[in-house]
C-alpha cells in the first residue's frame, strides 16, 4: 500500500496551478480540492445574497450557510465546483466575480472560515491543493509544495486564450491589468499573504508546455511517495 500525501501547489494567478493540480489528482487518483473555487463561489454567494463585505465583518456567522463541493464530471473529466447544490462552475470563473475575488479573500474572516474546510477536507490525506497559501498557512505539514509562477504577460495572454475560448468577450489589456492588480493585493493583503514556502520546489512556466509541467511534478510527486515506502 503506497503512502498518500499532501501536494500544495502555490503561485500567482493564471499560473496554471489549477490545471496542473487536475493533472497530478488525475493521475494519481487524488482529490483535487480548488481553492480559488472555493473563494469564487463565495464572492458568488455574497453577491447573489447581497451581503457586502463590512457585513461579513462584523457577523462570520452569515458565512455559514455556505457548503462547497467538488464533483466529479466523467464526461468533461473535470472537477465542478457545487455551491449549495448548484452547479456554479461557469458563473465563479467570469470576470464579474473576478473583479470581487481578490477582495473577498482579504478578508481574515473568509479566510478563516475557507481554511477550517480545506483542513478539513484534507485529513484523510491523498489530496491535491491549489491557491495562494497552501504551503504556507493551510497545509504547512505538506508532503510536497509547489511553488508556480510565470511573467505577468504570459499569464494574461494565457488567460485571455482561455476566456476568448469559453466566449466570453474581455480584451488583452483589461486581463493584464486584472492580474497585475490581483498579484499586487494577493501579495501585500494582511491575512495570509501569497508566499512562497521555505520548502517549496518553484516552476517556473513561463516557456514550458502543460505536458512538460506535468510530467516534472508527476516525477516529483512519485519520488516523495516512493521515499516514503522507504522509511
């Protein structure tokens, strides 16, 4: 029986961390927990509520009416994010909650709120995480962290492609500045800023294909579950 561990995977967004962390769960029969979902489809449920954020504030308890899931779709072969039941995937990824998502998750009461549920979701272990403080704040005892990143220009043009794909109409310039934007609060925010773990193992993609990506944290992840067994 091979041991099971932890993968945190950190970075800026548009890195790719989602789709590598897919990738890894996939192919090691993990769960794939997407915290970037996660605080999506709460900016989701605040907006649809109307519950601003001074509110969330001063009363946390309003956030407990939230349950998050993650279902497996055979046919897209993808993770869907539920919230309260609801398939929310397409809605949590425009730019409409993207424009809010940075704010949302600078709030300490979110985040505490966020972090009790993914601690807990991984305590049975054999999980593979994404997000911005993985390593360091959620998953600190993680078996393997990784540490993504790739210019500014490459993540924007990136997720243009992707935005472009789905039909959704955003122009170059407005994406960048969105990433730009969301680095500099991800980075400088209060409450768990991004940071790279002292332990972490940084990827830098900014000129590798997602095949490549995969195949280095696929070695990776198989040369810590196999020293391991040796211990």
């Amino acid at each position: 029986m091979l041991a099971k561990i932890i993968i945190a995977i950190d970075g800026h967004s548009s890195c790719g961390k989602g789709t590598l962390a897919k990738n890894l769960a996939k192919e090691l029969d993990y769960t794939f927990i997407d915290s970037g979902a996660m605080y999506r489809a709460v900016t989701l449920y605040l907006m649809q509520n109307n519950i601003s954020l001074n509110e969330v504030h001063e009363d946390p308890a309003l956030l407990g009416n939230i349950k998050i899931t993650f279902e497996f779709d055979p046919e897209r072969e993808y993770f869907e994010t539920h919230l309260n039941g609801v398939n929310v995937e397409s809605e949590i990824r425009g730019m409409k909650v993207a424009r809010h998502v940075s704010k949302v998750s600078a709030i300490e009461e979110v985040r505490k709120f966020l972090v009790a549920q993914q601690q807990y979701m991984g305590r049975e272990k054999g999980v593979v995480m994404d997000g911005r403080d993985i390593g360091t704040v959620v998953f600190p005892d993680a078996e393997l962290k990784i540490f993504m990143t790739a210019s500014p220009e490459v993540r924007a043009q990136r997720r243009y492609e992707e935005l472009t794909k789905k039909g959704v109409h955003v122009n170059y310039a407005e994406v960048l500045h969105n990433i730009k934007e969301r680095d500099y609060i991800d980075s400088n925010r209060a409450a768990s800023p991004l940071a790279k773990a002292e332990d972490a193992i940084t990827l830098d993609n900014s000129s590798m294909s997602k095949t490549d990506q995969a195949k280095l944290a696929l070695q990776w992840a198989r040369g810590v579950i196999k020293s391991l067994a040796h211990h």
